[in-house]
C-alpha cells in the first residue's frame, strides 16, 4: 500500500497531510495532529497498528489508526524501539470554526535524536554516531543530543577504533547513501586476514539501526565549516583539533542529520573533543561480551561489571561510570587522582554519607538544559534544576571541610583535590532565590495548561487571575439567579470546549424555559441555551484567561531565559557532581566489600594476592544465593593469587576440572586489571598493576550461523583477532582453545598458539591460558616464562568437592566423569563411561604433535628439544581424600 497521492480530490486537511508527508525521509512514520488525537494515514496506519497493537479503521477508503495526544510518549517510544522514524506534525495556530488548522512539521524523532526523558534510559548515554572508511582508516563522530557531548575519532586501523565503538553501543548510525551494501559485498567476496577488519566493521554497522544520507555530507571542509557554525567558532584550535581531521567529515553529517530531525540547529552544543585510541585501555566486542562488562550473558545489566560497581546516586554519574569503564584510561596521573579520592572517601565516611545524601537530590541537569536549550519545555524541569540548586551550597560545605585542619588525612593531596571540586561547583543564590519565588508548588506537565507561577511572584498576573475569578463567581451566582427566575431546580450553567458556556435544561422542564434563552444545543437529556448576558461575560472570562495564559507563559520563557544564561556554570557543576558521585560511590564499595587500592604503574608485571571476582563474589552473597545454598555449605568467594610479567612468569597454563573455577579465576584477574585502570579500588588484598594496553578474551562456546560461523570458526576469529594485535603490554585470557574440533586437531592448535605467545625470546603478553589438553603442562620444560597452574579439588568415594584454590603445577586429571555425575548424567552411563576411560588409559601409543616452533612467530622459539607426549597413565591416579569439613560443595 503506498502513501502517494490519490487521483480522486483530497479534503484541504488531506492536501495539508500529504504537502508535509512528501518532505520525510523514506520509511518515516507521519503522526498528523487532529484535535486530541495523533492520526496516522494509508500505510503508516498499517505499520503503526502492526507495531503499537492500534485499531485500524477506514475513512475514504483509506486506512488510519490513531493515538491519544497526551499518552503519545509511550507509543513513540514504541516506535523508536522497533527502529522507527516518527515525524510529529502538530497544529501551530489556533481552533477557528470553519478554518482549517493551521499545522507544521515539529520534529523528526529518530532511534538516536529523541529528546525526551520518557524515551531516554537516564543511567545510558544516547549516541547517534557516524562512520566513514577510506584508505587513511576509520573516522567516526559521535553525539549524544541529551546532553551535548560531541566527539570525533580517527584511527588507521579499524580494530583500534571498533572497541570504544562497540563500548558506547550507539543508537543510531549515519552513513553515506551505499556505503554499507559497499561494505557487505567487500566483506562477503574477501575471506582472508587481510579484510578481518573490513568485516568486523561491517558486522558492527549491521548490528545497528542504520540511516544514510548523500555522500556529500561527508565531505571534510564542508564538515569543518558545519561544525565551526554549529559551536559558533571562527576555528577549531581552541578544541585541539586540526581543520584538516578526517573525522570532521563524520561530523558534518551527524550535524546535518541532528538539524534535519530537531528541525532547528542542536543549540546545547559547546566544545568538541578528540578520542584517541591510544590513550585508552582497548577491549574489543568479544572481550566486552565473554567479561559481561555492560551486560551479562543473559542481556540484562544485573550480573554484569558495570552493575557490580555502580554505586552512584545520580543519572549523571551512572552515565559517566559508563564512559568511563568504555575508554578507561592509560594516564597514570589520572588514574592515581581517582584513586586518592577514592580512598579519601571510604577513610570518612560520615562525609561520605552527607555526601550521598545531597547527590541523590541532583536531578539530571544535562538533560534538562539540553531540553529547554532545544525548545522542549516543561515546567517541571526548572523545579528540577531549582531543588538541585538547593543542594550546591550543601556540597560544597561538605567539600570545603576536608580543607579544614578538623580533616583527618595526613597527606595535603585529598584536601586540595577536595577543594577544587568544591570550586567547580557554582553557588548561583540569585537564581536558586528566583526560582523558588517564581515556581509554584505543584506544575503542569506543559506549559499549555498554565499554572505554573506562583501568587504574589508578578502584580499584572494577579490581576488577570483575580479577574477570572471574579468571573467564575459570576457564573455561579448567574446559576442561582436563573434557578429563582424560572423555578427549575436543576438548571445547570455549565463549560464544554466545543460551545463555550452555556445552560442547560433537562427535557422535563423545557416548559418553563423564559423567551429570552436562546437555543444553541440539543442534547439527549434536554437543550443547551445562552442569553445575550452571558455571551458578554463569556468573551470576558475568555479574554482574561488567554491574557493571563499568555503573562503566564512569558514569565515562563523569562525564567528559562535566566536559566540558560547560566547554563555553562550549570554544566561545569554537573561535571564535578557526575565525578565526585563515581568516586564517592567506589569508596563505598570499597567499604562493603572490602576492595584495596591498587598500584598502578609504568611496569610490566601483573601481581594479586588473594584477588576476587567482583560480580561473582556479590551474587554468591546475595539473597537468592543465600536462600539457595544447603545448611553446610559456604558461600565465601575463595580469593587466589596471580603473578605475571611481561619478562619474566608470562604465561600461566592452567588445567583442572570443568566446574572447579578456572574460568571464574582468569576473568576476575581481567576484571581486577580493567578496574585499576579506570581508577576503582579492587577486590583484593593487594595489587600490583603494570599499565595494560588491551584486554584480550576468548572464552565460552558460541556461534554465529546467521552469518555462517560455526562455534569452532568464532573461537578461531577471536584467536586470530588476539594473536594478530595483542603486544607486549597486553593481557589475554583464553579458556579451552581448540575444543570445537578433533581432539588431535583441538591440541596441535592449543600447542602452537601457546608457543606463538611465548616466541619473543624477550617478553610477550601477559597471558593466562586454561586447558583441559594435560598434554601442554610439560611445556614448561621447554618454554622458561611458561608456568603451570591448577585448580585444587579433593576426592573421597569418587566424588570430588571443588577446593577452587589455584596453585602451582599440573592438574592430575580432568575429572570429567566425576563432574557428569554431578550433572546428573544417568548411572548407567557413568559406569559405561568409567569402563571406556579405562581400556583408553591403557592405550600406549605415543601422539605425535608439530614441532615447537611456529612457522607463524616473528621469533623463533627457544631452542629446545622436541617435546614428546608421554603414554596414557596406566592406573587411577591417587588424589588425597576430604580432610576439611568446611570445604563448599558449591
């Protein structure tokens, strides 16, 4: 069904729906206001009913489908969330009887410029990004309009890039018009190394909502130019940027689009910044995923990093949390300031929880300025920037106390970085005093609806309001006159939007109505009437309430005038309020869970003492964990140690039973690295951090057959991905490399990657490499920084207690039968399966694998000689028994 015009004649309202349906972006979604309903039409009303569960109905032939005005939010979000472009067609002058409406396109609200907080997550930044690829790399920029954060990124490799993309998840992508079905059919006709990143991008941008837009937009000095005019600077030196950046193209576009959808120039705009790669912890989309950074394995927030550590107590500092833990950062400076703040906080917790207390007050003055700065206002958003305000003297009292002599830190450092935040807050007592003098108690959610100024704040709008009143006294005691004078009781002078006021008579007492009423309505019950009296007094009534609206509404847009005046002094407040809410949030964490602060440094070692998963260690604390473990067992995380160095213990093999907490160990030693580098205190005893220039993962079992990738093809992917671009400075985490294929193939694989790791004679990457292959454990005769570890578990009666303590040297056995068992496999199969293992371990052939250097290393590996497998074990290998009654059975 298409949206074209007809050939049959159109109403005028028909004519005025289509001149505005033709101006939208294909796919757009048209609401058409008519009275108090949004109207959609043809096959929009198609889709819209589909999607929002509408009634579809006809007129003329045609569909439509239709939604309540003021309950719009909802439905648009709806729409937005399916990926929806909505155009909002509102009427822009007033109801005249027997003229049409005037109407105008008010704004475009797509997945990543909508505006308001209904359709925001708060705790989320919302971006709308743009891509372009050439042969100088990958340019991006990207936007969030709730708030104004605005940045560029340019980077000759796409892989150094990807990864703070994917962090940010965005909303919404620009691209130029064929650009991505360019991408997919680069990516689909090249399979080799050399086009891994071309694919990777290509998946990231088929992962998102996309809208493309003509490839001129893209250019880099019509792009400089648009973002010069939009921040309103003659050049962009003052921001550190080159006229000449890649990325300003990207730029140029996001602008472009944002003015098309808000229908005016984004006017919360202010500074741009750069990202670079370089100055940043990178995690690629694997890495993000197999650790549950942003989201668990089941797609929620809960059970995730960012949900473990979050202990803020406002929008703006969960949003910035999040920034934070996407680009964390290699700046050792900063890192140290975070942490002494940290600390500073945790050691005061009295100031800490006076602290709190004001934070949680602080409504989300980013979004509410960048609202009032795009013409969406509300009256209830200056009460909100009004009770925050009230909070700033409050802050800074408690900041400005750790300047004292009282403060209890020996070290000058807290104190002075205490009182410059306290200097970053703005006091503003002039407008704090007018908007608490000007707003009233209780506000409408739209300026429409008036009542918004207090009594007694402006001498005209008490007059126009006393006058309405009078009216209405008039009115009543009009009631009570004409009741006397025609003797009906019930006679009721009454208001409807359509007719005005009038009085109304029931049928039964028509009879007795005087010959001076005139008939304007008849009803069901009875007839409506007026007299010449009461049109006078009702143009009156109406006069005083349009002009007192209109007082009303222009005292409004005075105090949003005295508001954005000050929006800059706002926004640096907001700043320091988001940080000092992240820092104050760690060292309560650090209170609960008793974290430490970590050093960080230019080194190249990795060294924990009695390290813990920070997610793991509160869901086994929670409630539903403690409802569910036996009256015997124990829920307390084991804590383990690590040490690893770039130069000296590298890579640590460790074997162990499935379920024994291999996989548990090496992502909490991930998790505790990620967390010192964003400045958090980390849970454990004590910590060493040598700065980490990727994280690396490959972990867990997945597919991806919707683009033709087997389990065994994405961990190869991600295996390729990590020995391709992983340095000495990183840190990798791999967990059963080479299970998704043949045993022999699966251990030749395991074996050559750990030699790829370690073929620089010098130094690799720090790197923790758990196997179920016992086979490679003898490589540490070999390979001088490779070192064996295992998980300890105990055995009594075949059945095995996990110890999940990680030590020195090589798992005996992999205990797969004893872990079937727990899993419930049936008895018969155990013992079948028990009856296997043992003619297999009397196998004495020799496996013959590949020599131990690979022809892939840039380094020759040690010289050493060929390891050799040794025969199966031919007898059940000794295991003490239990001696611990406290060991978990967990």
């Amino acid at each position: 069904m298409s949206d074209s015009k007809p050939a049959a004649k159109l109403t005028p309202m028909m004519e005025q729906y289509f001149e505005v349906k033709r101006g939208l972006p294909d796919g757009t979604l048209l609401l058409f206001r008519l009275g108090d309903f949004f109207e959609l039409f043809y096959e929009d009303a198609v889709i819209a009913s589909r999607l929002l569960g509408l009634t579809l109905t006809k007129r003329q032939d045609y569909p439509m489908a239709g939604l309540p005005y003021h309950a719009a939010d909802s439905y648009i979000t709806k729409l937005l969330a399916a990926g929806r472009k909505v155009a909002l067609c509102d009427q822009s002058g007033p109801v005249q009887p027997g003229k049409l409406v005037k109407r105008a396109l008010t704004r475009i609200l797509t997945p990543g410029t909508t505006l308001a907080a209904s359709q925001l997550d708060a705790n989320r930044n919302h971006y709308l990004c743009a891509l372009s690829h050439d042969k100088r790399g990958l340019h991006a920029a990207w936007l969030d309009l709730s708030t104004g954060e605005f940045r560029i990124a340019s980077d000759t490799q796409i892989e150094s890039l990807l990864p703070v993309l994917t962090a940010l998840s965005p909303a919404e992508l620009v691209l130029a018009e064929g650009i991505f079905s360019k991408w997919e059919a680069e990516s689909q006709a090249h399979h080799d190394a050399g086009h891994a990143d071309l694919r990777s991008l290509y998946h990231f941008c088929a992962d998102h909502t996309r809208s493309e837009i003509p490839n001129y937009h893209f250019e880099p000095r019509a792009g400089a130019k648009t973002v010069m005019d939009t921040l309103g600077v003659l050049n962009l030196e003052g921001f550190g940027i080159s006229p000449e950046h890649s990325a300003l193209g990207p730029a140029g576009a996001l602008l472009y689009y944002a003015t098309e959808t808000l229908r005016a120039r984004p006017e919360n705009l202010r500074t741009l910044k750069e990202y670079r790669s370089s100055g940043t912890l990178l995690l690629d989309p694997a890495t993000l995923r197999n650790l549950e950074i942003f989201s668990s394995s089941r797609g929620t927030r809960e059970g995730s990093l960012l949900d473990a550590i979050n202990r803020t107590r406002s929008a703006t500092g969960a949003r910035l949390l999040e920034r934070w833990l996407s680009a964390p950062t290699l700046e050792l400076h900063e890192i140290h300031r975070r942490q002494v703040l940290v600390g500073e906080f945790a050691a005061q917790p009295s100031r800490l929880s006076a602290l709190q207390d004001s934070l949680v007050q602080v409504r989300d003055i980013p979004r509410i300025l960048g609202r009032l700065q795009n013409r969406l206002r509300n009256p209830r958003e200056l009460a909100g920037i009004r009770d925050t305000l009230a909070q700033f003297p409050k802050i800074r009292a408690v900041l400005a106390d750790w300047n004292s002599p009282s403060a209890n830190s020996s070290s000058p450092e807290p104190k002075r970085l205490a009182a410059e935040y306290a200097d970053r807050i703005a006091a503003l007592p002039d407008l704090l005093a007018l908007l608490s003098r000007a707003l009233a108690d209780e506000l409408p959610g739209d300026v429409a609806d008036g009542g918004m100024i207090r009594p007694g704040h402006d001498a005209e709008l008490d007059r126009l309001r006393s006058l309405t009143t009078n009216n209405k006294t008039w009115l009543s005691a009009l009631e009570t006159t004409e009741q006397q004078r025609t003797g009906i009781k019930s006679l009721k002078v009454k208001f409807s939007n359509n007719f005005g006021y009038f009085i109304e008579v029931t049928k039964a007492n028509l009879h007795l109505v005087p010959t001076d009423y005139i008939r304007r309505q008849t009803t069901v019950g009875g007839e409506r009437y007026v007299t010449e009296k009461l049109r006078e007094k009702e143009k009156e009534i109406f006069t005083a309430e349009e002009r007192a609206l209109a007082r009303e509404q222009d005292l409004f847009h005075a105090l949003v005038s005295s508001v954005l005046a000050e929006a800059d002094a706002l926004s640096r407040t907001a700043d320091a309020l988001a940080e000092l809410d992240v820092l104050a949030g760690w060292a309560a964490l650090a209170r609960e869970w008793d974290y430490t602060r970590p050093t960080v440094d230019d080194s190249d070692q990795l060294l924990i003492e009695e390290g813990r998963h920070p997610v793991v260690e509160q869901m086994l604390k929670s409630p539903q964990a403690a409802a569910s473990a036996s009256a015997s067992s124990s829920a307390a995380f084991v804590p383990n140690d690590t040490e690893l160095c770039a130069s000296g213990a590298q890579l640590a093999l460790i074997t162990g039973p499935n379920m024994a907490g291999k996989s548990t160990y090496i992502r909490q030693v991930a998790l505790i690295a990620l967390l010192g580098h964003i400045g958090c205190w980390v849970p454990a005893k004590s910590c060493r951090i040598g700065l980490i220039d990727r994280i690396f993962s490959r972990v867990g079992a997945s597919d991806d057959l919707a683009r033709g990738n087997s389990t065994f093809m994405v961990e190869m992917n991600e295996t390729a991905n990590i020995l391709n671009n992983a340095t000495r400075r990183s840190l990798i985490i791999l967990d059963e490399i080479g299970r998704g294929t043949s045993t022999y193939d699966g251990l030749s694989i395991a074996w050559a990657v750990v030699e790829h790791l370690h073929s620089d004679p010098q130094a690799g990457p720090r790197t923790l490499f758990a196997t179920h292959y016992q086979e490679l454990t003898q490589l540490e005769k070999h390979l001088p920084r490779l070192r064996n570890l295992s998980v300890t578990v105990k055995e009594w009666n075949d059945e095995i207690v996990f110890v999940r303590r990680v030590q020195p040297g090589a798992a005996d056995r992999s205990y797969g039968i004893q872990v079937a068992r727990l899993a419930g496999l049936p008895l018969s199969v155990i013992d079948r399966a028990k009856e296997i293992l043992s003619r297999l371990e009397s196998d004495e052939a020799v496996v013959a694998l590949p020599a131990t250097t690979s022809a892939a290393a840039p380094h020759p590996a040690p010289s050493s000689p060929e390891p050799k497998l040794p025969p199966k074990p031919k007898k059940k290998l000794t295991v003490e028994p239990i001696d611990d009654p406290q060991l978990s059975l967990f």
